[in-house]
C-alpha cells in the first residue's frame, strides 16, 4: 500500500531533503490495468491485474476485456521483427475503455485506449519505458508516458524543495509539486485535463513512494448477502439431489452452461420451489456483483450454450445467476461455524465436491491421475 504524506511529514529533516531533492513525480492514473507476457515473437499471454491468465469467463462477467484479448496480440504480432525483442518480457498496460473507466475522465479524442505503465525483462529487470514507443505499432496505444517530472533539479528548484523540507506541512509540498509539474517539459505528458483534475501523483525515489490523492473515489457497497446466500444455498440443493458428472465436459465455461441450464430446468422451474424466492422477495438486481467505474455488461456472444446464451439475454435473474456461478465454480467455500445465515455445512460440501470433480476434469492432467 502506496504511504500518504502524513506519513512523510514524521521523517526526519535530512530524509525530507533528499527526497525531495531526487524524487520523480508521476500522474497516478485512474484506469483498468492488465499485463501481457511476450512468449515468443508469434504468442503473447493476456493476464489480469492480479497476473491470473485472463480466460473466456473473464471475459463473459464482463465484456470489455473482449477489445484487448482481440485487439493487443493484434497489435504486438503484426510486427514479429518488433516483437522478437521483447520475447521475455512482461509489458503492463493501463486501459481505457471509455473516458472515464474508473474516477477521472480522460480526453481521448486522439483514438487511443491504452497506455504502457510499466514494464519487466525475462529477469523481472525494470526496463525503462521511455525507449519503448509502441504507438508505432498502433495508434490505439498512447504515445507518452505518464511521468511528469524528472530526478533532476535545476538550482531554483533545489531551494524549493529545500524550502519545502524545512516548512514540512502537506500545504508546501503540495505546492512545491505543483510548482516543479508546471514548470517541467514533461507536463505535456500529462493524461487528465490538468493536474487538479487528475487521480493524484506518485512520489518515488527508488524503493521509497509516497501518493498524493486529489480526487478520491468512493467504492460502492452492496447488502446483498441474504438474496446471494438463498441462492448458493438452492444451488447446493439441486447439486445434492442430481447426478451432474455427464454436465461437467473439459471446458470449464462448457461444464458451468450445462450445470445452470440443468439446475434451471429441474429447480427454478419448480413453482414449489420458487415459493421461496417469491417468499424473500429476491429481484434480479439482488443478484448483481458490485461494480466500480466503466461496466458494460454480460458478454453473451462468449456464452458456447445457446439455450443459457438466450435465458441469459432474455431474464436479468438468470444473467445474474448465471454469473455468479462462472466466477465462484472455481473456487472451493472454508465458511466456519455461524459464518453464513443459510448456507449450511451440507452445502459447503455439495459446493466443493463439485468445484473438485470440476477442477479434475477440466484439468486433464489431474483427472488422469485422480484414475490412478
């Protein structure tokens, strides 16, 4: 986690200064982020934020992240006399599927829709960015960086940040960043509309970072606990009465289609057992994941199973559904004791037997050896 400038101003003096004196200031920009890894000069991998493969389920719970699957190894592999050297490396993009994908809203009237953050070699070895201009290769990446000044100081700008050090109150360095961003050649690069309107900055000089955050945002919060709850809990059920393992196929997006249209078929269209949707009163938004910033929507056209495809367009309780269980079949539930109001141990052991036979099945190498 980024420190704030409460936490600069209890540094001792002569740390003050030589920070000041030696740090970059770079625009904190508020956009999606994902990383792609030169495999060969013919084959890049698309990964998420958190380095996890980005897959077709990414891409149905939310379709924006359809343009850069399609369009970055568009992009990267048109050239291979480029692409050959960065084979090794792991480029890291900011994303800007809209003007304004998060906080702040950007000017992007020049076409493009993403930008290099950060870059590594084959030995995670940072490589400096500015030698890398890729918009030669498209104009959908931007051509500059985001760094607004450098680690030099001209003699006037020393006295300012000496100036700054010995004030110590958040009032002066934020002036004195105001001051050398105005002044310095690169604030041309700058991405929002000018400083004040920007996320923030970063400060950094080495392994030292402090942020200045000037437009915050505020994450929504959703209390949908108990609709979410009833309807793991109605899943767990059917799980529990059915024999699934003709639905689960090598496919994971496959085997989840086949699950919901079967549990559709043989539970949500049961008006007895409807009765308690209809008694807890859960409507379709009660379903829905929270979202933050730019959100599309469902990707139906990733969806292989016509039927869940056309349920799915049609009924925003099964889109939401459906959804839910494409992001969390993956992933087994450790709920303690008195944790959950309707999920009950019964439950948590239907779920994790099937994420298992799920996870062996699609993994050909585990359900091989699960054989043995």
């Amino acid at each position: 986690m980024l420190r704030g400038l409460d936490d600069f101003i209890k540094k001792p003096l002569a740390y003050r200064k030589k920070f000041l004196l030696n740090c970059e200031i770079q625009e904190k920009i508020s956009a999606f982020y994902f990383h792609v890894k030169v495999l060969s000069k013919s084959a890049v991998i698309i990964y998420k934020s958190d380095y996890r493969e980005m897959k077709p389920e990414d891409v149905i719970l939310n379709r924006m992240w359809k343009q850069p699957l399609e369009e970055i190894p568009e992009i990267l592999l048109k050239n291979p006399e480029v692409t050959e050297q960065m084979v090794g490396w792991t480029l890291s993009f900011f994303y800007f599927p809209v003007a304004k994908p998060l906080v702040i809203e950007y000017d992007l009237s020049e076409g493009w829709s993403y930008m290099l953050a950060f870059a590594v070699d084959e030995h995670k070895k940072p490589i400096d960015t500015s030698i890398i201009d890729l918009s030669v290769l498209s104009p959908k990446i931007r051509n500059r960086g985001y760094l607004l000044k450098d680690h030099t100081r001209i003699q006037e700008e020393k006295k300012l940040a000496e100036q700054a050090a010995r004030e110590n109150t958040i009032d002066s360095i934020l002036s004195f960043i105001s001051k050398l961003v105005a002044e310095s050649p690169l604030h041309a690069n700058m991405v929002a509309k000018s400083l004040e309107e920007a996320e923030g900055v970063v400060l950094r000089n080495g392994s030292d970072i402090y942020q200045v955050v000037y437009n915050r945002a505020d994450i929504p919060t959703k209390d949908n606990r108990l609709s979410l709850e009833f309807f793991m809990h109605s899943f767990c059920s059917w799980l529990r009465e059915t024999d699934y393992t003709d639905l689960v196929k090598s496919s994971y997006v496959k085997s989840v289609c086949n699950l919901f249209y079967a549990f559709k078929r043989d539970w949500l269209s049961d008006e007895e057992k409807m009765r308690s949707f209809k008694y807890y009163n859960i409507q379709p938004e009660d379903l829905e994941a929270p979202t933050f910033g730019y959100y599309p929507g469902t990707c139906y056209d990733m969806i292989p199973h016509m039927l869940v495809r056309d349920m799915c367009m049609k009924d925003k309780m099964c889109d939401n559904m459906f959804k839910i269980l494409v992001n969390a079949l993956k992933k087994k539930k450790n709920m303690s004791r008195g944790e959950s109001m309707l999920i009950t141990d019964e439950d948590v052991e239907a779920w994790n037997t099937c994420v298992k036979f799920i996870k062996n099945y699609t993994n050909p190498m585990l359900y091989l050896n699960s054989r043995k």
